[in-house]
C-alpha cells in the first residue's frame, strides 16, 4: 500500500476519524488503520484531501513552510471587480494575520460544470448574481478562503479544493466519498 492516498471529501463530512455527534467522519469512507489527514478541508468544504501513514510525508503536505500550493474553486456572490480580485492577489488582511498573495483568476463560464453537484445544493437568490473563482494559496488557514473573499466582499456558496501540487481531483476521476491510493507524490 502506498503511504499516500487521496479521497474526494464530500460535503458535510468533518475531518477526523472519530466520531462526531453532527457531522459523518472519515472513519465512515476510509478503513485503513494509521492514516491521518494531511491538512483539512472545513466541513462546509469539499474536494480533494490527502492521507497519509507517513509523518515527514505529512509535514511536507501540510506545513506552510514547505510552500505547498493548494487550488481552490470557489462560488462567490457578486460579480467579477478588479479591484476586489487584486485584493485577494495581493495579500488580506484578516485580522490575525495577512495572507501570503495568491493567485487568482476567474473562470470561465461552464468550467465549474465538471464539479459534481453539491448535496444539498448551495441556496440560489436569483436577485444576486454570483460566479467562480480559482485560487490558488500556500497556506491553509482555518477557513482561509472563505475569509479571504468574505474579505474582499464575495461570500462563499460553495468550495472545492481541486489540487494540491500536483494532485488534482480531475485526474483521478474519484466521484465524493471515494478514496484511491495517490498516482505519484505532490
């Protein structure tokens, strides 16, 4: 067995082997003894997460120091502004800390249509119009993301982390709630 897997979390699932009273586990998806998240995806998240039985291996993935980048789909509400998309590319203020700068880039309408749907779906307002970004960070910071573009006046409908490194979820082809081992270290 490789010491590396990767699992596409579906939403609503919370990022630990143990049981939680609200939210199904890990524990539910994946049967190997002694693998552990390499970083975490919130509950409201989904997309790929990778796992692994290696300490170092571990480190390398998750630790901001390593610089590893981690790509990110995000429905926002509102409509694409410059000035609020150099915000994010930039760097955000959070309060507690200033996010390293990312890269962003709005994508083209139909590309999200590769995303599996969401259950439950997002809530639609048909007064309010929204779209998708791509972001891509070497962080991973309690609910980054989400901050980052609540931050910059773009609240998050819906986030799916796509990649990390070289890892995509497209690639793999894996459907939520299914796991295979990694095809090649990130």
């Amino acid at each position: 067995m490789n010491d590396l897997i990767i699992f596409n979390k579906p939403y609503g699932v919370i990022c630990q082997f143990s049981a939680h009273e609200k939210h199904p586990c890990l524990k539910e998806y994946i049967h190997l003894p002694n693998f552990y998240p390499a970083g975490r995806l919130d509950t409201d998240s989904e997309g790929l997460l990778l796992l692994t039985n290696n300490g170092k291996l571990q480190a390398r993935i998750a630790d901001p120091k390593f610089k590893q980048e981690k790509t990110y789909w995000a429905q926002v509400e509102g409509s694409p502004d410059e000035t609020k998309l150099d915000m994010l590319r930039n760097g955000v203020n959070l309060g507690d800390f200033i996010t390293r700068p990312a890269k962003v880039r709005v994508l083209p309408t139909g590309e999200a249509d590769k995303l599996w749907p969401r259950n439950p779906p997002i809530r639609e307002r048909k007064t309010v119009p929204d779209f998708w970004l791509e972001i891509k960070i070497t962080e991973g910071k309690n609910r980054q993301v989400r901050r980052m573009t609540a931050k910059a006046g773009y609240p998050c409908l819906r986030l799916v982390r796509i990649a990390v490194g070289r890892l995509n979820i497209f690639e793999s082809g894996l459907q939520p709630g299914r796991w295979q081992p990694a095809p090649k270290l990130p």
